[in-house]
C-alpha cells in the first residue's frame, strides 16, 4: 500500500529530474560556463560555437537512433545514458584541448537526446493527473535553474574545471533519483516504443491500403509542415539559449553574467504548468500563438540588452516559452498518432540547433547582436509553419 501511495507523487519527479541530467545540465549547463571558460582560456566566440555545434549533433544522433528504430528506449539505455551523461560533465574538466572537449560534448549530446526521448515518450503513459506531465517538463527549467545557481554561486570561488565537478556530482545525485523511471526493460518485439508507451491507447498499426488513404496522406503531409516548423524552432530558440549569457557578460560581469541564466531557469520550470493550463483554456493553437509570439519578442528585447533589466526579462521570456513550445508541439505530434513523434519531431528540432550555432560560428562570431535577429527571424518561421501544421493535422484546438 505505502508503494501504491507514493508512486504517483514520485514518478513525475523521476521524470524531471531524468531531464534536468539530460538538459538542465548535461546540455545546458555549457551555457553559464562558457563566459568563464572563454575569459580563462582566451578563446574567441568561434571555438565555443562549434563545441555547441558538435553537442547538438550528438544530440540529434541520440533522437535519430531511436526515431529509426536502431535503438530501444529501454531501461538499459536509459540508465545507461544517466551515467554517461554525468561522466561527460565531469571529462570536461580533464584538459581544454578542443578536440578532446568537442569528443566529450558529441558523447554527452548523444546521451541527453536519449534520455530526453525514453522520458517523453513515456510521459503520457505515466500521467496519472493532467499536471504530471508539466512536472516532468518541467524539470529541464529546474535543471537550468541549477545549472545557472552552481556558477552564479561558486563561480567567485572555484575555477571552471572545478564547477563542472560541481555540476557531475550533483547531475550523480538527480540520476540517483531518476534511476526508477518506469521504463520497460524491453520493448516487446514488433512494438513501436510509441504503442509501448501507449498500449491501451491507439494503435499505430496500418495496412498498405490504409497508408494511401487521405487521411494518412494528410497525416504525413500535416508532420511534414510540423516537423519543418520545429526545425526552424531549433535554430532560432538555441542561439538565444547558447549566446544569452555571453550577451550579459559585458552589462552583468563574467560570472554575474549567470544570473540571467537562473532567471531563465526560474522561467522554464513554470513555464509547462502554465501553458498546459493556457492551452486547456484557450486551445492550442492560440496557445501555441501567443507561446511563440512571447518567445520572438524576448529575441528581439535581447539585441536592445544594454541594461540589465531588459536582460532580465529577455531570459525570462525565452526561459518562458521554450518548453512551452517543444511540450505544445510533441502533443500536436502524439495526437496526430503519429508512432515515435517525440524522437522523430526532436530529431528535426536537433538538425535545427546543429545549424543555428554553426552559422553563428561560421558568420556571426563577432556579431551576437546580429544572431539574435537572425534567431527572431527563425522563430517567426517556424511559428507559422508549426500552427500550419496543427490545422492541417486536424488537432484538437
């Protein structure tokens, strides 16, 4: 009985916390860190850009592996991916050698796209109240939070090979706890992980008759203008979440510069309870609208960050409406029943963020201001697209 009692309060938090690893931290956590790994190390903007790049493109190896079916979202890779995701943050500490920090991130980005697919995929299926899954979303902001509290509050202390020790050992505690997720050890043969996930739901099944249909045409063309919409997200959201910081540094200060981070943090961790009740009362696509409208206007607000105030509310809009977008659109793509939408719609989100930095790195190194705008623009298109998509999927709005 006292299992029976504790496991639905437990198995959300599993979840955020399995995401605060794989995003808070073992993604994002480069972000705060690198205004003091840059002034330590004398890099240019250009060698943090194609690290970034280089996690992202683990990152989108970790969803494509499992959007193909070449790897299961069990239990094994799972909690196999905890732990590399945490030995990762604390390899980086080992030496600055960019071909070493560029291996380690590619790993560590493989890893987190794993675990961000094996925890949302699982989502639906272990919601056992609607806000469950805003808890487990919400996890990433929670990660984020730590993320930017570790720097801001050891960063006048400890050095940057310190803090990422700092940050592994507490991403050990969070896998600790996280270890428990309800995954299947196996997913059974013939299965997709999204009918596993989902088995008294929907089936995915169909006939070769049945993919000619208009329906499923419509289907296909509907995820088509939907992952597009999410691959434009991509490359705009990453540009302000890597840059935010190194935009702060000359207002706030190399490792003040994090506050803006934890503001960010703060944000995200609200941000999928709000919008799953924004979206309950308004619809999704209005929901999704205003998400996306808040989100190219805290871009903009960015370029104009000369004061600290306008730095303040530009992270707390992009912190706001980030994973307010990616949890609204993983619906969109569970609810067209299409099978492994979260890993397939992800691995398009991926290709995005491989693309955004590498063009920050190959043409706006020296001019951040300018990338924001480029990102704005970005994520005007992927807006229209994505709300395209949902009207041809015939979602319920």
């Amino acid at each position: 009985m006292p299992d029976s009692i504790a496991r639905p309060s437990l198995t959300p938090i599993r979840g955020a916390l399995g995401l605060s690893v794989a995003m808070g931290m073992g993604r994002f956590f480069y972000t705060p860190a690198l205004p003091l790994m840059v002034a330590a190390l004398h890099w240019s903007s250009a060698p943090g850009a194609w690290i970034a790049t280089l996690n992202y493109v683990g990152y989108f190896i970790g969803t494509l592996v499992i959007a193909q079916g070449w790897v299961e979202p069990n239990r094994f890779v799972y909690r196999l991916s905890l732990i590399v995701s945490t030995v990762g943050l604390a390899a980086v500490a080992l030496t600055p050698n960019l071909i070493w920090q560029g291996g380690i991130r590619t790993i560590a980005g493989i890893a987190s796209g794993l675990i961000f697919v094996c925890v949302t995929q699982r989502i639906p299926a272990n919601s056992r109240k609607p806000r469950d899954g805003g808890i487990s979303y919400g996890g990433v902001g929670f990660g984020i939070l730590v993320s930017g509290a570790i720097v801001l509050v050891a960063g006048s202390f400890a050095d940057w090979r310190q803090l990422w020790l700092i940050c592994a050992a507490v991403s050990a505690l969070f896998s600790i706890i996280a270890w428990k997720w309800p995954i299947p050890a196996r997913i059974p043969p013939h299965t997709t992980p999204a009918e596993a996930a989902e088995p008294t739901e929907t089936t995915t099944d169909h006939s070769p008759a049945d993919a000619s249909t208009p329906f499923e045409a419509n289907r296909r063309r509907a995820m088509a203008i939907l992952s597009t919409g999410y691959f434009f997200q991509g490359g705009g959201y990453i540009i302000i979440g890597t840059y935010l910081v190194v935009l702060a540094g000359p207002v706030f200060g190399a490792t003040a510069a994090a506050s803006t981070w934890l503001i960010a943090g703060i944000a995200t961790a609200v941000s999928p309870l709000t919008w799953s009740a924004v979206a309950a009362r308004i619809g999704t696509v209005k929901a999704l609208t205003l998400c996306y409208c808040l989100q190219v206007f805290g871009g903009l607000l960015a370029v104009f960050g000369s004061t600290p105030i306008v730095l303040i509310i530009a992270a707390a809009l992009f912190g706001f409406t980030f994973i307010g977008v990616v949890m609204m659109t993983i619906g969109v793509g569970t609810q067209m029943g299409v099978a492994n939408a979260s890993a397939k719609l992800t691995s398009w989100y991926s290709i995005g963020q491989i693309v955004g930095p590498a063009i920050v790195a190959a043409a706006l190194s020296e001019h951040i201001a300018a990338a924001f705008i480029a990102s704005a623009i970005a994520l005007a298109i992927a807006m229209a697209l994505t709300l395209v998509g949902v009207l041809a999927g015939n979602v319920d709005r």
